[in-house]
C-alpha cells in the first residue's frame, strides 16, 4: 500500500538552510513531487524527481532522494519570508495508464526573522 | 505550459442545498481528471477519478451519489455537492492529466473553500 509520511512543522531562521523530510513506501513509484500550498491556495509545483536519481538542483532547491530507505528531502537555502508555506510531498505510481498522486501530510514552514 | 481554471473559488452554501464546482483545461485536452478534498491542517485525499466521456471512478468512502462527477468533455469536468452538509466543508481542488505523458507535470486548480452553513 501507499503511505507518504512528513514531520508538521518546521522553523527556521531568515537566511537559513530548510530542510524538509518525507519517508515513502511504495517502492513502485516512478516520480516524486514536491509541492507548496500557500494559505487559501492550490498547489503550486516546485520541482520533481525521476525514481532512479538520486539527486536534483534547482537554484534554491536541493531534493534528495534515497530510494534504498525510501526516504526524500528538500533543502531550501537561503530561506526568506516568502517561503513561508505547506510543503507536500507526493508519490506517483501508474494506475491503469493515469498517474496516480499520494501525498504526505503536509509540512508548514515558518520563518523567524 | 497547462493553465487549469478552478470556479468558484470561494462557496458558501446552506444545508440541504447543491454546490457545483468546475475545473477547466484551458490549454489542453485532458483525457483524466482528478478530485481532492483536503481537511484544515490535512493532506490532500483522493476523492475520485474521472476519464472523459466514461463514469468516475470514486474512492473507498467517497459516496458517488453525493459527490456526482461528470466529465462531459476534454476541457471541461464538475463535481457536485449534493445535499450539502456542513461536514462537507473543506476545499476541493481539481488535477488534471493530458493525452501525453506528462509525467513530469501534474497541473492542479486553484482550489474551492466550500463552506455550508
């Protein structure tokens, strides 16, 4: 079965480093995504990464993914106030050719001036 | 790249009454679209799946009477709150998925906060 798992919440200072965890156990999942959802909002998508990497970059954003331990990370450096959000993760895996998302609970990301 | 409309936005309602929401294509033809609902402080669940011009296919627990999905067209998918109750507040937001394998790309709507009083 399919499960995505995230911590909460997470804080962290202005300029830091953030670094948000999700742990996953379908281990047919062809892409994982992650997404950000700002107050009232839809989901808006930050980046992506195929199953057979290991890591992606994006100007601010690092995901790594260890597909060993199911595990998936986003690091966003240089965090600023705008970043302030609900990060999710998700998995897709193919169901009968329409890609089926599962998405984790959910992380909000606060930043401390 | 896809652009998908979500209307309305925002939808207060009373008990008992119907609640249409639709989501729209409006650069390509999506053959599926998606449904899901998401609680405050929730993840998104799926509620069902909808293939153009075919029935919905409807999650376990998702009632298909009461959430009624019709995908008339390759632009154009609603779903509908029937006899809405205040337990159906949540926010309802469309995905969908084109003819190519746009893998990389999972476009969603801009989200409907439905609230029934």
């Amino acid at each position: 079965g399919e499960d995505v798992e995230q911590s909460l919440f997470l804080s962290v200072r202005e300029g830091d480093s953030s670094v948000i965890n999700c742990t996953y156990t379908d281990s047919s999942s062809t892409y994982l995504y992650w997404y950000k959802q700002e107050p009232g909002a839809g989901l808006q998508l930050l980046t992506y990464i195929f199953s057979n990497m290991d890591m992606k970059q994006d100007q601010r954003l690092t995901v790594l993914l260890n597909k060993k331990d199911k595990h998936l990370s986003l690091r966003i450096a240089d965090t600023q106030t705008g970043d302030s959000a609900i990060y999710f993760c998700a998995e897709s895996t193919k169901n009968f050719g329409n890609e089926k998302l599962t998405f984790g609970t959910g992380t909000r990301l606060t930043i401390i001036p | 790249g896809a652009v998908v409309s979500q209307h309305p936005s925002r939808v207060i309602c009373k008990s008992g009454t119907s609640v249409k929401i639709e989501c729209r294509s409006l650069d390509f033809q999506a053959t599926t679209m998606f449904w899901y609902r998401q609680f405050p402080k929730q993840s998104l669940m799926l509620m069902a799946t909808s293939n153009e011009g075919s029935k919905a296919t409807y999650e376990q627990g998702v009632e298909k009477d009461k959430f009624l999905i019709n995908h008339a067209s390759l632009t154009l998918s609603t779903l509908t709150v029937t006899s809405a109750h205040p337990e159906d507040s949540s926010f309802y937001i469309c995905r969908v998925q084109g003819l190519a394998d746009l893998n990389t790309e999972a476009f969603f709507g801009q989200g409907t906060r439905l609230t029934v009083v």
